[in-house]
C-alpha cells in the first residue's frame, strides 16, 4: 500500500489518499532482475510553487548516493540527501519556498553515475 499527496501547479496539496497495486510490474525483459534498468528522477510537481516530491529510483542499492538542487551555474542550493539508498523508489519532499523562481537541476550522484533532470520553481 501506497500513499500519496497531489499537488496543484503552484505546489499546494490538493488531496490525498492511498493504493495498492494488486499485480505489479515485477520486471522488464532483458533488465537485472530489479525491474528498473537505469536511475531516474522524477519531480512532481514541476514546475513547483513551495514544495516538490522527488521520486530517485535505481536499479540496485547503493551504500552512498547524494540528491541535490542545483542552480544553472552548477552551484548546490539544497542537499536532499547524502546516504545510502535502496533499489527501487525513494521518495523525498523538497522544500523550495526559499529558491528564486527560475530552472534548477536535481541531481543524484552514486558510485553507480550521475543522473539529473530539469526543476522549474515559480511564484
């Protein structure tokens, strides 16, 4: 069983609630085994008002990932996190009230890559 919270554009919540999924996915042909066969970031919702979900998922646990938000010059603004993950989803809630509006990049770095994808913030 899942819960959830949906934001509005603006990154308000506007409701919440709980599934289960009752057949997942339980892999992809050719993967690992994992059911992922890359990383990736998701950022909902984006563009963001004063809140965002970052969804990192990975193909296999790492002993020591780093999530951040940076700016376009590549500087760090906010560290989301900085230990180990488990494989498959992991969910954050980033604040970012106190960020400028503008474009930022999440990134993840492991032992494994780096990966990132785009965050807009707008007020």
């Amino acid at each position: 069983t899942f819960a959830f919270t949906a934001y509005d554009l603006s990154g308000n919540p506007v409701s919440n609630g709980e599934f289960t999924l009752t057949d997942p996915i339980s892999g992809i042909a050719g993967d690992n085994g994992s059911g992922t066969t890359a990383s990736s970031l998701l950022v909902v919702p984006n563009p963001a008002g004063s809140m965002a979900t970052i969804t990192a998922t990975l193909p296999a646990s790492v002993s020591h990932a780093t999530i951040s938000i940076q700016d376009v010059r590549g500087r760090t603004v906010l560290t989301l996190h900085d230990a180990a993950l488990d494989y498959g989803s992991n969910v954050l809630v980033a604040d970012v009230q106190s960020l400028p509006a503008g474009t930022y990049y999440v990134v993840m770095k492991s032992q494994e890559g780096i990966t990132s994808s785009v965050m807009t913030v707008v007020r």
